[in-house]
C-alpha cells in the first residue's frame, strides 16, 4: 500500500544513512567487592551500579560508527531525554 513501509525512520548526519536505530554507549560507575580466596586470587563479586554517579554517554551511527552526539549526566531520565532530542534532531520529515 504505502511506498513508506521501507523507510528507514532516521538519517545519519554524517553518513546520510537512513537507519533504524542509533548506538548509544553509556560509561557509568559500578561497584564491586573483592576479596582473596585461598589462592590469593581475587574474587571481584556483586556488581552494581552506584546510583547517582556520573554517566557519559555517546550517540553514534551504526553505519559509519562516527559521533551525532555526547552528553554526561547523574540520572537515567536526563540520558533519556538528551537521547530523545537526538533521535528527533535526525527524525526524517515526511514530505509535505
Ligand atoms: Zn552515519
């Protein structure tokens, strides 16, 4: 029916791919404990996520794998709307 169905929604600013999706890489800080064992290898253990420490985070096209986008922040739901601004900054309009 529509000749749409095949678009892909979103445009690399870079690349000018149209792709589906983007990639967002997220560094955050986590928290582990150790411990020797009776080896004296240590044991890393209980991995967690420390709430309320600084996340980076970068946008990148899963085409050509270059940068739309970097932002730091403490909270998930600042990462989501600064990644929300993103994908509607390379949103395709639909022809008038
Ligand atoms: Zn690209």
């Amino acid at each position: 029916m529509s000749e749409d169905n095949q678009c892909k929604p979103y445009q690399c600013p870079n690349c000018g791919s149209r792709i589906s999706h983007i990639h967002i890489f997220v560094v955050e800080e986590n928290r582990y404990e150790l411990e020797l064992d009776e080896k004296g290898w240590v044991n890393w253990y209980g991995e967690e996520s420390v709430e309320a420490s600084e996340k980076s985070a970068d946008a990148e096209c899963p085409e050509c794998g270059k940068k739309i986008g970097d932002h730091w922040s403490e909270t998930w739901e600042d990462l989501n709307s600064w990644a929300l601004k993103i994908l509607n900054s390379i949103l395709v309009k639909k022809d008038e």
